[in-house]
C-alpha cells in the first residue's frame, strides 16, 4: 500500500498534474509495472495521471517502458508524455486494442486522443461531472442517470435494476453479464450507495455503514440471479461496491480483511472514478453526435 508521504512525494514530484495531458483534478497513482506482473509500491514504479487518462491506459494496455518514458520525459524536462502515448499508438491497430466493442468507447477512446494531441485537459468536464455526482439526491438517481449509462457505455449486456422494482433483491441494486472470449458468462451485482462509506456508526439504517454494504455483498453471492434474457439461474461472480462520495480508508481496510477471509475480489467505484467515467461517455455521445 502506498504510504501518505510516498503519495505526497509524487504528487509534488509531477507538479500536481497528469503525466499525460497535464490535467490538476482528479489525480491517481498508477503502477508502470501492475503489482500483479510483480510490480511494487516503491516511488520509482508509480506515475501520476488524471482519472481519464489513468482509465485509458489500463484499457489498452499501455506496455511499462513506455509510461516509465511518459513519466521521465515529465518529472525530469517538465514535458508532459502525450507524444509517447502517440507514437506508441501510431501503428497500432485502436480498436482492436479496445476491450469493449461499443461505438460510444471507440468515439471515447478518438476523443481521449484528440484531447491529449491538441494538448487540452480533462479539468473542466471531470470538475462538471464531479458536482454533479455530488448533487445526485438518493439511491434512485446514482441508479438511473449515472449507473446505468456508464455500465451501457462499458458495454455490459443483460442491465437490470433490481433496487425499489419490487423484485426480490438479496442485496443486489442492479445486475448485468459480461461475455468472455469462450463466450461464457461473467455475472455482476452492483451495491449503490449515494453517501460516504464509513464505519462511524452503528445504526443499521445508515446506507454507507460498512457493515450494511457488506450484509448486501454477501446476500449477493448467496442467492442466484434469474436472468430472463438468458432464460437461466446463475450465481453472481464478481460485485461492484459503488458510492458516490469516497469509501473511508477504515472501512477499506475491513473490505480487504474480508475478501482475505471469503477469497472474493470486489470492485470499487468512488465518486472520482463515476466522473471519470461519466466524462469518457460524454465525450464519446459527442463525438457520435458529430459524425
């Protein structure tokens, strides 16, 4: 884990900007080598991008020579690593590169580009959708107008809102599937939560305790999801924890505590990942738009 004044040390380090496109906001540390092809937490493997940028380049796979060239060419001559991006891109064929096949992610992917060749930044569309996120008033609206146009933009098959429908739910807010390259099924369940997750009280009416979120993951595995589509029963394989605000690093911790102890693997959507994400289908409706 990435330590406080390892974190600060990078951030400073990169000027408080994206490696990338020079973005201010949002701003992740990103592994060159990933800690699971042995990669570390040590300084000299993370570079700083922008939560756009950050997406992109665990999409297509961007190999680790080439971030550690976007990251020296910035840290050390303050010249940001578009043009490595772009050279490395020039004689790749984009879309097959794309793990989705949707046109809104292609027009995504031409539009992410577009920013970094004509050396704009992401500043203003993440700070747009960022409040936006913020002002969303309950459960309902995180599902309907910011849940389900991201999952349809990653293009995930099957979207189902299960959350104040009147089906049975066993802790499932929405439901989807993802096709592999056998052609089988990856079931998910989504847990949405439009508050802070926290572990700072015990009322079982509080949406964002830790201990709500985790009762509603494990009723998600227990019973199996009947999916009308495929005319089948199956049991849910990966869950996504999604809040809208942040996920409080107390409660983090007993989130990996528990797939420690379940050897499950959840995945988690803050608030700055919506924004990122709900930047790139923007940004890719409009550039369909266009064309």
């Amino acid at each position: 884990m990435i330590g406080i004044k390892t974190r600060e040390f990078l951030l400073e380090q990169s000027r408080h900007k994206c490696s990338i496109c020079g973005t201010r906001f949002p701003l992740e540390l990103t592994h060159i080598t990933r800690k699971f092809e042995g990669g570390t937490d040590a300084a000299d493997n993370i570079v700083v991008l922008c939560a756009v940028c950050h997406d992109w380049v665990d999409r297509i796979n961007i190999p680790p020579h080439i971030l550690s060239e976007v990251k020296k060419a910035w840290v050390d001559q303050a010249i940001l690593g578009r043009e490595h991006i772009i050279w490395w891109l020039s004689d790749k064929d984009r879309n097959t590169r794309l793990r989705t096949a949707s046109v809104i992610s292609q027009n995504s992917f031409a539009q992410w580009i577009e920013f970094i060749s004509t050396k704009r930044t992401f500043d203003d569309e993440l700070l747009r959708a960022r409040a936006e996120i913020q002002a969303l008033k309950s459960e309902d609206e995180l599902i309907h107008y910011v849940l389900r146009p991201i999952f349809e933009f990653l293009a995930f098959e099957g979207i189902t809102v299960l959350h104040h429908s009147g089906a049975p739910e066993h802790g499932k807010d929405m439901v989807f599937y993802q096709r592999d390259n056998l052609n089988t099924f990856i079931f998910y369940a989504v847990i949405a939560c439009n508050t802070k997750i926290h572990t700072t009280s015990s009322k079982t009416s509080d949406s964002g305790h830790y201990n709500k979120i985790i009762d509603q993951v494990s009723k998600c595995y227990l019973e199996p999801w009947r999916d009308n589509n495929l005319k089948r029963e199956a049991y849910i394989d990966k869950a996504i924890v999604v809040t809208s605000s942040t996920i409080v690093d107390v409660a983090m911790m007993y989130f990996r505590r528990w797939e420690e102890k379940e050897r499950r693997h959840l995945v988690f959507l803050d608030g700055e990942r919506l924004a990122s994400l709900l930047v790139q289908l923007r940004l890719g409706k409009e550039r369909e738009n266009v064309f």
